[in-house]
C-alpha cells in the first residue's frame, strides 16, 4: 500500500493550498511533518496559486490501494 503526506498551508488571504509528498518515512511524525512545512515556508521554497504560503496547518498520512486492471 502505497502512502503518501499531504501538508496543508494556508496562504495570507487564508485560502488553503496542500502540497504531497510520496512515500514517506515509515513512522513519520507531526513534529517532523511541521518541520518540513516550516522549512519550505520559511525558505520560500514553494507558494500557493495566489502568493506566498503563510501557515502551516495540518498535515494527514494518506494510504492509497492501487490495483491494476
């Protein structure tokens, strides 16, 4: 089963935007989630459809069943 973290942010007009991330770590945490989240914000790395990302808010660990047909 494959995973996947998806990060959420929220932008300074408050609209939310996510970013995922394939694969995490097994066991990955919310203080390791929140770190990563704040190093993109901090360093700019990514930004939303209107502007710079403001916050961190949430972050979920996804699983996801694929079957090939």
């Amino acid at each position: 089963m494959a995973q996947r973290l998806q990060l959420v942010f929220e932008d300074a007009n408050e609209n939310l935007c996510s970013l995922s991330v394939q694969d995490p770590k097994d066991g990955v945490t919310r203080a390791e989630a929140e770190a990563l989240a704040n190093y993109l914000t901090t360093n700019n790395i990514v930004s939303g459809k209107k502007g710079p990302l403001g916050h961190f808010d949430k972050a979920y660990l996804i699983s996801v069943t694929q079957t090939q047909l």
